[in-house]
C-alpha cells in the first residue's frame, strides 16, 4: 500500500512538472518576453547591451517578434524596399537586370525579392532599415575585365582577358588589404598561358566599370586562381558580386527607399491562421473521439509544436537562417506529418478503449501495430533532412535539413516516449495499470 502510494506520488509530480513546463514553454513560444537591456561603460563611453533576450519562437499574429529568431524572408515577412529606375530599358534587360539585383543583393543578405514594372525594379530586401552597402552595390553596372599593366607608360593597356574567363569569384581580407580571388576556366588559363610568354614579370590589373580596383602579379595561376589585391572593401565585395552573378544590361539609378510590405502580401499570416485552426480542428477530434484520452493527444500536439518551433528558432539564430517560401512549405509538411501520426495513433487508440481495454494497455497495443507505419514515415523524413545537410551542409538548404531531421526524431520522441510517461503516470494514479 505504501509503495503504490509513494508511484502514485512519484506520478502526480512527474505529470505538475510535466504540465508547467508545456505552460511554460507555450506562453514563452507565443508571446515571449521583453528584452532588457544593461548600460556598461566601453572604450570611454556608456552603451545599452542586451542583458538577456527570450522572445516568442512559434509563429503566431498575436506577437511578432518570434521574426527574431525565425527570420521570414522578403517574401513572407517584408522589409526594406529600394527602387530603382532603368531609362529605355526592353522588357527583357528589365528582368535581367531585376534577377542580377536579387541575386547581388542576396549575397549580402541571404535573400532579396524583386519586381518589375513600368521601367521600374522593386527590391525588397529583410531589413528594417536603410543597407549603405545595398544602395552602394546594387545600381553599379558591374561591367569587368582584366588587361595588362604597361611600365613603360604607366598606363592599363586594353582587356586581354573578360567575363568568359571567368569561372567563380571569392573574397577574403588580408592584413590591412582585401584579396580578389578569381578562379579561371579552361579557356582563361589557355589565354594567361599565352599572354605569359610575350608579357614575363606583368602586373595584370582587375578593371571594374573603367576604374583600376586590384591588381596580381602576372604569373602561371595555382590551382587556376589569381589574386587581386586592393584596399577597398566595398569595391571587392561588388567585384565578386558581379563576377558571380554578372554585369547589368542597362543602366539603373537609385530613387526612393522605405519600409516594404511582404511581397506574396498577408501570405504568411493567412497561413499560420489556417494552420493554428486546423490544429485546433484536431484536438477538438481528438477530445470527441476519444474522450478524457484524447486529452493526453492535445498535450502531446502542444508539446511537440513547443519542442519543435523551439529547436528551429535556435537553429536559425545561431546560422541567420531566412525562413523562404520554400522552407515555410518543408516546415508545414513536418507539422502535417505528426498530426497525420498522432490522429492514426489515437484512432487505434479510441477504438481499442470502446472495446473495454483501458487506456495503457490499449496504447501499448497500438503504438506496436503502428510502429512499422510510423517508422517509414519518419524514417523518410530523417532520410530527407540528412541528405540536405550532406548535400547542401551550412548553405540554407542544408540548413533546412536539420529541422526536418529534428522534426522526425522530436516526433518519434513525442509518441514513444512523452506519451508512454503521461499515460503510465495517469494510469499509475488511476490503478488501471
């Protein structure tokens, strides 16, 4: 008797803890908490550091700073808005120039969107406010090509080397000045080798709209890369920009700038409304399905939209993940994979109590008879989200992967193990083990 009232104890304490810690995690995931900042005294001046940040992890239109820590793209989310203007430019120099835009601008940001319209590109870029690097980079033409430093004149000669040399362009900061590095194709190290032998010793000189940017000695490339060397930090990262994503076709000019709306609209609230009454739909089912044992189907829903929201926020702060249209897709189909297991769990389940088992044992059965079918998808899901990360590894597909890796195994946790400790501690205080 003493022993089963120390279990039922033990049960009670295991369910409060279990409980508060949902509450907890739900109201935290929902509305978060304000940050609070501390004034410290740094390199002669006083300055408001933030003394710890918690916000709001779960994507919900009650409180919108859970964009904090899953960061919506331009798409999804809005942001900061430039437009810029091409005079005389054909439909298609248009779209080419916007798809350039969005592409440079992505590499400063991780992501961008644009639009088109009477002469006229929109980019809209996730920021809250004006980017001098953005405006600086964006309206530049790009146009690029590489021509041999003359001693004897002080002059740069005329290009013996262009974009169709090129194979793929990076940047890095070395000492007090930054490196170009520029990878070659077949037909660039065909054309060094042979301007080599009538030029020995030359200095070959990286030309970016007319203007002198970095310079290389004039050698036989290793491992088919030259390095420029130049001092402007601004000018190598635009050099890149445009070797990796090309030169405009027109000229554009930059006008006005402000705040953006999402460019697919009220999208994503519309999706995350419908989202949260379908889930809502569920646990009403559940409760009318199954009763007072539906119950622990709620909790368990609660708690792996916790858990799992939780784990994406944290990924996506520690990588400046950009939530795209893509990935919002990826992570709803997670979502629609635990409810789809969960309602096929609890149906077994209701079934099993109507016919006179209780709620343990009839839970036991199930989860057993199911196992094979929730293995499969689960064991899809994590197959999905480690083949992103091999393939893509740090870039945001890789990234992607994790989630959809974690969302399989926080899912299997939640019906194997979160439920089995509900329901046993329930049973426990029941006597209906």
């Amino acid at each position: 008797m003493k022993k089963n009232t120390i279990r039922k104890i033990i049960s009670i304490a295991v369910l409060v803890v279990l409980l508060c810690a949902t509450v907890v995690g739900a109201w935290l995931g929902i509305a978060g908490r304000n940050t609070q900042y501390v004034t410290i005294h740094e390199d002669g001046q006083d300055v408001q550091e933030a003394l710890y940040r918690q916000v709001a992890y779960i994507p919900n239109t009650i409180n919108e700073n859970w964009r904090e820590a899953i960061h919506p793209s331009a798409e999804l989310g809005g942001g900061y808005g430039y437009t810029l203007t091409a005079e005389g430019a054909s439909a298609s120099d248009l779209k080419k120039a916007a798809s350039i835009i969005r592409d440079r601008a992505s590499m400063v940001l991780g992501n961008a969107s644009v639009k088109t319209s009477d002469g006229q590109i929109t980019l809209t870029v996730p920021e809250d406010s004006y980017n001098s690097l953005i405006a600086t980079i964006i309206p530049e033409v790009g146009d690029y090509y590489f021509a041999i430093y003359d001693s004897s004149t002080g002059d740069v000669g005329e290009a013996v080397l262009s974009r169709e040399h090129v194979k793929q362009a990076y940047y890095y900061a070395k000492d007090d000045t930054y490196q170009v590095q520029v990878l070659f194709n077949s037909k660039g190290i065909k054309a060094i080798t042979e301007l080599l032998a009538s030029n020995p010793g030359s200095y070959l000189y990286l030309m970016l709209d007319g203007q002198a940017l970095g310079y290389a000695y004039f050698t036989t490339p290793t491992n088919d890369v030259l390095s420029f060397t130049t001092s402007d930090w601004t000018g190598a990262f635009l050099a890149t920009a445009c070797m990796r994503t090309g030169s405009l076709p027109v000229e554009v000019s930059l006008g006005s700038t402000a705040v953006a709306e999402p460019t697919m609209g009220s999208l994503l609230n519309i999706v995350i409304i419908a989202a949260a009454v379908a889930l809502l739909l569920v646990c009403v089912w559940l409760i009318v399905r199954c009763g007072i044992a539906g119950l622990h189907g709620v909790w368990a829903l609660i708690v792996w939209i916790v858990v799992f929201f939780l784990a994406v926020a944290l990924i996506a702060v520690s990588v400046k993940w950009i939530m795209t249209p893509i990935s919002a897709i990826a992570i709803l189909l997670c979502v629609c994979a635990f409810v789809y297991s969960l309602v096929v769990l609890f149906n077994g389940i209701a079934s099993s109590v109507r016919s006179g088992r209780s709620l343990l044992p009839a839970y036991k059965t199930v989860s057993r008879q199911k196992l094979r079918l929730l293995a499969i998808v689960y064991g899809a899901l994590l197959a999905v989200g480690v083949l992103l990360m091999f393939i893509f590894q740090n870039a945001a597909y890789g990234v992607l992967g994790r989630m959809i890796a974690l969302s399989a195994i926080i899912s299997f946790a939640v019906l194997y193990l979160f439920l089995r400790v509900t329901i046993s501690c329930a049973a426990t205080i029941e006597n209906k083990r």
